[in-house]
C-alpha cells in the first residue's frame, strides 16, 4: 500500500498521463493512414494537404515523449518522400 501522500496520487497521474499519450498516438497514427489512404486513391494533393498537420502531430508527440525524437523525424521524412514520388507519377 502507498505509505506518503505522493505515491497515493501517483496512480491518478499515470491514469491521466496514459489517455492522454493515448490520444495523441491515435491522433498520429489516423493522420498517417488517412494520408496512405489517400496516396492508394492517387490523391498526392490530398495527401500534400494533410502533411502540415501529420507534422504537427509528430512533433508534439515527440515533445512529450509519447514517441522519440528519430522516430518522429524518420516518419515525417517517409511520408514526405511517399507523397513527393506520388506528385512525380
């Protein structure tokens, strides 16, 4: 059991943490598909047009930890190389 009064609301800080690292990591990874989906159906300006906010949403994962800062670097570098030989098509 919690002896100090810190570890007692320590699981209530973890419960909020974990839903809210849970949403961006869903917010992130809709943005990302919804973007493939588009390069499938042959809509790279589609796609081009979501990019800014796939950005947006890696960065902020990456500034709260939820992701690394490589790996938001190396999915916004993919993305932006599927969409650029998507436009070349």
């Amino acid at each position: 059991m919690p002896v100090t009064k810190t570890t007692k609301r320590r699981p209530a800080q973890i419960e909020r943490r974990r839903v809210v690292n849970t949403k961006r990591i869903l917010e992130m990874r809709k943005l990302i598909k919804e973007a493939n989906a588009l390069l499938v159906a042959n809509n790279a300006a589609g796609a081009e047009k979501l990019l800014p906010r796939i950005y947006k949403a890696l960065d902020k994962a990456a500034k709260r930890g939820v992701i690394k800062k490589n790996t938001a670097s190396r999915k916004k570098s993919r993305m932006t190389v599927k969409i650029a030989k998507s436009i070349k098509k």
